[in-house]
C-alpha cells in the first residue's frame, strides 16, 4: 500500500520558509536557483524549516565530499539531489556506491552514457526500488522502455529523456503498451494545436501517469491553456511541462489557473527576483501540491512529486548549462 507522502497545510508558505531559510546563507555569487528547485523538493520533509535547510546543508555538503570536487554533478544540481536524499532518508555514500555500480550495468546493457541524466535516473530508480539493488531486470526494462520511446520518436528521444523512463519504468504495463499510450498522448496533444517537439514529447511522459484516456488528458491540458491565455498569461514549450502536471488535478480549469496566479504574484515577491519562466514552474508546483492535498490520492501525490522534482533537476541542469553558455559568450566578446 503506497503511503501518502507528508504534505504541508500552507505549500507556498511553507516553500517561501525552506527557501529564506537556504538563502539566507547564500553566497553572493551563488545562483539563487538551485535553492528555490532544492526548497520545493523539500515540501515534503517534516520539521522546521530552518531545521530542514540545515539538514539539506549538511546533505550536500556530505555528497559533496563523497563525491568528490570532480565528480559528475554540478553544485546547483547537487543541491537538489541531496534534498531528495534527504527526503527520502537516504544517504550520500550507499546512493553514489549504486550509482558507480549501475552505471557498469548501463554499460553492459549498451546504453548510452548520459551525464548527470544519468545520475538522476539511478537516483529514480534506486527511489522505485525502495533503496534496495537495481537489478539486471530493471535496467533492461528500462532499456525498453527508452528503446520504445525511440520506435515511436526517434529524432527527439535523447539522453534528457532517461529520467522520465525510470519513472515510466516503474509501472505495471508493458513497455510496448506504455509507449502506444504515450504516443496516442502525444498525437491527441498535437490535435489540441500545440507545437509537436521535444518539450511536447516530455508532456506525453508525464501524463501517462494521470491514468486518464488520452481524449481527456488533451481536452484537460487544452481548457487549462485556454485559460491561461484568456488570463494574459502566454502558454511557451519551455511551460508544457508545467501544464502537464497541472493536468492531473480534476478542478475546474479557472480554479487551477487562479491558484497559479496568486502563487506566481508570491513568487515574484521572491529575492532576487526569478524570471518569468521560474515564476510560472515554481507557481504551478505550489499549486499541484495545494489542490492534490484534496483529491488524497497517495499514488497521484507519489508518482508527480517525483516528477516535480525530476523537472526541477532538470531545469537546474539547463539554467547551469545556460549560465556557462553565458559566461563563455561573454568571456570571449570582452578579449575581442
């Protein structure tokens, strides 16, 4: 019987407490980032929060040290893993030995080396697995599963999308139906006038966990966009991720968009000031987690939180890779 995760009364309360709480420590030339991500993965870890920010200090500086300064995660990502290490009551050195021994295991099983990817799909599936072993028979599933999302989308299925295979992998059905369902997802999206692409390819993945026939995930995910719009808020690719785990909720699409928007004038108020993408990520995480507390769907509550925090590392691993991407550009124009 899958236990509900705990789940704070006031979410975005909560968040702004974890995350003043992490950033008050913050070095200034430190992104900022990496903490609000690492905060709203922490949600869902009981304590103060001050007393919670602490413990996600000492977890990363234990990874870190585990790790090594040359390791594979950088410090903005491995903010966020030590938060989920910590959440889920694991700790730096059992998690980075699996990952050493998994990665051999990948290997032998020709998949293709992914990075710090690869190093979030081991934290998921050691998280499916409970911390026990990830055995031979989950890595080839796993396999499968990614090799099905290649049949169906071979263009757009990369090393970004493993992740979201080791969640997938965790359910019941086969990997040929998941990837069928997945497809019909994606088609009944495109349907709805959405931009087809990678960011829509994402979206499919995580609304086959909302268990809905793919008629009505689209028709929900299109009302929620309309609404949106309708609210003076342009609905982006780099958002479809967003929109998706907002699919999940069976509120009225207005009542959804409300929430969002009184979550995003908080986050706005956050310092320093996120930009517009963050704002509408951070808001609609608040939000999934303030109307999920209705419908108690320990499963639903489960399943999306990883996904929530999956996203986050992920965006953190993007906004790194942005920021160096920067940095380079403008290193290089000043010695010209």
């Amino acid at each position: 019987m899958t236990t509900a995760p705990y789940l704070p009364d006031d979410p975005q309360a909560r968040f702004r407490e974890i995350y003043d709480a992490l950033n008050a420590e913050r070095r200034w030339w430190r992104q900022a980032s990496p903490l609000r991500f690492a905060a709203m993965a922490a949600l869902t870890c009981p304590g103060r929060p001050k007393t919670v920010a602490t413990a996600i200090r000492r977890a990363t500086e234990s990874l870190r040290n585990e790790e090594g300064w040359f390791g594979r995660l950088d410090s903005g990502l491995r903010f966020i893993v030590a938060t989920m290490l910590l959440a889920n009551g694991d700790n730096a050195r059992g998690f980075l030995k699996e990952v050493k021994r998994v990665r051999k295991m990948f290997r032998s099983a020709d998949l293709r080396r992914a990075g710090a990817y690869e190093t979030i799909t081991i934290l998921v599936l050691r998280m499916n697995a409970d911390q026990s072993p990830i055995s031979e028979v989950t890595v080839q599933r796993f396999k499968a599963v990614y090799e099905e999302m290649k049949r169906h989308h071979w263009w757009l299925t990369g090393p970004d999308d493993f992740p979201a295979c080791a969640i997938l992998t965790g359910q019941k059905e086969s990997p040929g139906d998941i990837g069928r369902k997945i497809e019909a997802l994606y088609q009944a999206l495109d349907d709805q006038g959405l931009s087809k692409g990678d960011p829509l390819q994402t979206a499919a993945n995580i609304l086959y966990l909302a268990k809905l026939q793919p008629r009505e995930a689209a028709r929900r995910y299109g009302k929620l966009a309309d609404a949106f719009r309708k609210s003076g808020v342009s609905i982006w690719q780099s958002d479809y991720d967003e929109l998706a785990i907002l699919t999940f909720l069976d509120h009225p699409a207005n009542r959804v968009v409300d929430h969002v928007l009184e979550n995003r004038e908080a986050m706005n108020a956050l310092r320093p000031k996120p930009d517009r993408s963050l704002t509408f990520n951070l808001a609609a995480s608040v939000t999934f987690l303030e109307l999920v507390r209705i419908d108690r769907n320990a499963k639903v509550i489960t399943d999306v939180k990883t996904l929530l925090d999956m996203q986050a590392m992920i965006n953190a691993q993007q906004a790194a890779a942005a920021a160096a991407a920067a940095s380079a550009a403008a290193a290089a124009a000043s010695a010209s």
